[in-house]
C-alpha cells in the first residue's frame, strides 16, 4: 500500500503510536475501555477513524470505535447516503464523538 506523507504525518501524532498495541486489540470479550480512553484524548482520531472505514478495518479499535461500532455507523452512512459511497475523512468527526467518549463501568 502507498501511504501519502499526510497519511504519515497524522499517524505519527496518534497517541496509539506510543501505547502497547495490545490495549486496541482486546481478546473476543475483554474491554475496550482503555483504549477508548487514549482514542478519547487523541488529535487525529477523526483521521484514524476515517482511515478505518476507508480501508474496512474489521479488528480492533480505530478512532475510538470497536468494529461492531464502525459497522454500525457504515449502516448508518447508507441508509442515510446511498450504496457505493463512502464515509470522507472531513465527516468522520462527527461520527466519532460519542462513542470514543463512553466509558464503561
């Protein structure tokens, strides 16, 4: 894959870069929480989470969401946008407020 230098850029700014990447991969039922919360404080979680849907990212947590929560906000993309369009980097912003700040109990 060729990765444009603002596709660098951003992703030297994630905060996950400097994490233990086992935090965005929990086991089938282990937590997401910590991850969310790093995904929570960080700059380019929109980007991330734009990055992860554009490339169907369907393991681990991309931009503060789980991939149950990325293939619910594709459907909703749909239902809402049509079949064969994709969710751009400049909306993903919104998508990712609520979910990248919920915590859990």
């Amino acid at each position: 894959m060729n990765t444009s230098s603002s596709d660098e850029q951003w992703r030297r700014l994630a905060l996950c870069a400097q994490t233990d990447p086992e935090v965005f991969f929990p086991e089938l039922g282990g937590s997401a929480v910590s991850a969310k919360k790093v995904c929570a404080r960080c700059e380019v979680r929109a980007k991330c989470l734009a990055d992860a849907l554009n490339n169907g990212e369907s393991y681990g947590i991309w931009g503060g969401m789980s991939d149950n929560e990325r293939t619910r906000l594709k459907r909703k993309w749909t239902r809402k946008h049509g079949r064969g369009t994709t969710n751009p980097p400049d909306r993903a912003d919104t998508a990712v407020t609520a979910p990248a700040n919920q915590t859990a109990s």
